[in-house]
C-alpha cells in the first residue's frame, strides 16, 4: 500500500545498492574470504559545524544482531567530531557488505536529525522546546524522527507514533482546523477546555482570523486557566515577528495576564530564533526534521590484520579517546591505546568505541531514550556556542 520495504527486508539486506550485491556474489563465487576491518566516519559535518550527536545506534545493533559480526560504537547520544570513526566492524566482507547501505542510513538521518535539535537546544537555552515536523516527512518514519529530535534535545515531540519507542506522551494542543471548523475562536477555545485531559496545557492558538495580540488578550479573558498562547502566523501574514512577540507580551502583561506563557511555532529556523529570544517556548518543525544527514561513510581499514585504505582515508583500526570532562579527544590505533591524559585539563580519557555485538550477539545494554537525552544534555553544557 505504501511505498516503504519491511523490516525483513531491510534486515535481509535487500534494500542495498546494487553493486554491493555484485561485490558479494564476486567474492562467493571466486571463494574469496578475508577478515576485514571497517569504520564509519564522517570527514565533514553540514554547513561546517564543529561537532555531530550521533544517533541510529540501536537501529544500527538491531539491523547487524545475528551476523557473524565484532561491532563496536560510541554510546547512543555520544558527541563526536569529523574524522573521528563512532563504530568499528570487524569479520569477513561477504557478511556485511549488502548492509552498508541500511546502515550509514539508519546512521546518517538519525544523527543529521539529533544534531540539528542539539544545535537549537544550545540556541534556545532553557525555553521549552518540540519537535513539530514530522509532517514534512514520510510519516514511516515519523517515530524515528521524533526520537533523534528528542534524544538531541527537544523537551518533547507532536507525532503519537514516537511514544512506544520514546516512552513519553507526544505534547499538542489544537491546530487552526479546529478554530476554523467550529467558526468561532473563543468558542474553540473553550470546548477544548471543556473536553481534552486536564493534564495537557491550556495553550490557545491565537492568529486564525484576527491580530495576534486581540485574539491573545481574547483567549485569556476566555479561558480560567490558560497556560500560554501559541503564534503560528504564515509567513505572507507576518510581517515584524519579534514586534509581534513584543506586542502580544505587552498587552497580556498590562491586563495582568503576566503567567500566560506565549509559544512561536512555524518557520522558527537557527537564525531567527535569538531575535525571538523574548517567547517562552518553540516548536520547530522543518528545521529539525529535514535536517541535512550527517555523510558517514563506511571505509576498510584493514584486512585480514595489515593497514589498508582507500585514498583519503586513515587505515588500520582506531579508538576515540574523550576526555569526559572537556570532551577533548584524538584517535590513536586501537591496538595501542593505554591510558592517557588529557592535554587540556589534566583529567584521564575514555574509549569511546565500546563493544556493542561480538560474533553475532548483542552485548551492550541499549538505553531508553530518556537516559540517552540527559547524556547529550550532559554534554552540551560542556561545548561552546555552535560553532
């Protein structure tokens, strides 16, 4: 019915590129086995930022579980920089080679997707933050989305789909339909009061037919309980949207509406989101869910144990070495890592590349979302600015 492959099919290897399958059938036919080791690495990160979030980990573990496979992976939700490999595969070609193709995009648009949250968690600071795209997308992946949204830093996210996997509710209050459908706002307004849970905030949608700061003064008079106002003007409509923002906060203040909170979803982009510094919370929408993916690669480093490589590329295995304090890091071969110390601040560095499958079999613990987020909240605090 929808043009999507199964999850047997992605498992099986058959959603690769052909030339893998011609590479595998080569190798079985001229009885070629050799133990290889390959990493994923990105040598660049979008529009030149200094540091990716990586995310698709439990999806990478499940995709490779069963094959006769060594795997090792930084932790879900590890940050990471370019040239730096975040997993390790190590066994005979021929058992992997039509699953690198599922891989890196399991790896790729998880990771393009966390990071972008990320980056507009350390812009928003301690506002409320959502994730509202996912009708951007195909919704086959929608539950994906929102998890690498969250896990990168959104407080919450819209698509119902994403709770069994999140382990959280999805957060929404009421769209422009809704206002439209019954003809009246304050109306609209109170019959959601009057019928959904008490337990989902009170926030009124407040630019369907009038000025924004009429309607909001409108939904507070309307309401006993309204938690906030939402702005979602189209871009043809909006004209000033800081002005807007300040406007609406004026009225509500002076009428002694200061608790309500005000919310800007719809168009909310990097660039602009400082300037709307003045609003209580964002729901961002394409910016978060059609971020540009990370461009992993996988590359043979070695083969059967000697340093092989492709032109660009750094052969034979490596480790990460993170220092947890200051997250500075270096690769050094993983056949010679020992203890060492941190050139920055002195404290001692942490293998990053940490077994995750060995000869087949899942051996690390996958964490719930919710444990993932804290560790790249953790690590945010520990990162300068963007950049």
């Amino acid at each position: 019915m929808f043009h999507v492959a199964s999850e047997e099919d992605i498992k099986a290897g058959k959603t690769t590129d052909v030339y893998f399958i011609n590479t595998k059938r080569v190798l079985e036919e001229k009885g070629i086995s050799k133990r290889v080791v390959a990493e994923v690495t990105a040598s660049s990160l979008p529009k030149g930022y200094a540091w990716g979030v990586l995310a698709g980990i439990e999806e990478a573990a499940r995709l490779l579980e069963g094959y006769n496979l060594d795997v090792y992976a930084m932790p879900e939700g590890s940050i990471f920089y370019p040239l730096e490999p975040v997993m390790r595969i190590e066994g005979d070609y021929k058992e992997f080679a039509v699953l690198e193709t599922p891989l890196l995009g399991l790896l790729c648009q998880a990771s393009g997707i966390a990071t972008k949250a990320a980056r507009f968690r350390k812009l928003a600071g301690d506002k409320i933050l959502l994730s509202f795209g996912i009708r951007r997308m195909h919704p086959a992946i929608a539950p994906m989305i929102d998890r690498a949204a969250y896990i990168g830093g959104c407080d919450g996210f819209s698509g119902i789909a994403a709770e069994r996997i999140i382990g959280e509710k999805a957060r929404g209050t009421m769209p422009h339909a809704l206002i439209i459908t019954v003809g009246d706002q304050v109306k609209a307004w109170r019959y959601f009061d009057e019928v959904v849970e008490k337990d989902v905030p009170r926030i009124a949608l407040v630019d369907t037919y009038c000025d924004e700061k009429q309607e909001a003064v409108l939904a507070a008079e309307a309401i006993e309980n309204l938690y906030g106002v939402r702005l979602d003007t189209p871009s043809s409509r909006r004209g000033n949207m800081k002005r807007i923002l300040e406007e609406v906060r004026w009225e509500l203040d002076v009428r002694g509406y200061k608790h309500v909170k005000i919310f800007i979803s719809g168009g909310v982009k990097e660039e602009n989101i400082r300037e709307l510094s003045l609003a209580d919370g964002f729901g961002v929408g394409t910016s978060i869910s059609a971020a540009a993916t990370i461009d992993f690669a996988l590359d043979i480093v070695e083969v059967e144990g000697k340093p092989a490589a492709k032109r660009g590329k750094f052969s034979i295995a490596k480790a990460v070495l993170r220092c947890p304090r200051c997250l500075h890091s270096k690769r050094v071969p993983a056949r010679e890592v020992k203890e060492h110390t941190c050139e920055r601040c002195g404290s001692t560095m942490e293998n990053m590349l940490r077994p995750l499958i060995r000869q087949g079999k899942l051996v690390a613990e996958l964490p719930p979302a919710k444990e993932i987020r804290d560790y790249v909240l953790q690590q945010l605090e520990k990162v300068e600015g963007i950049e």
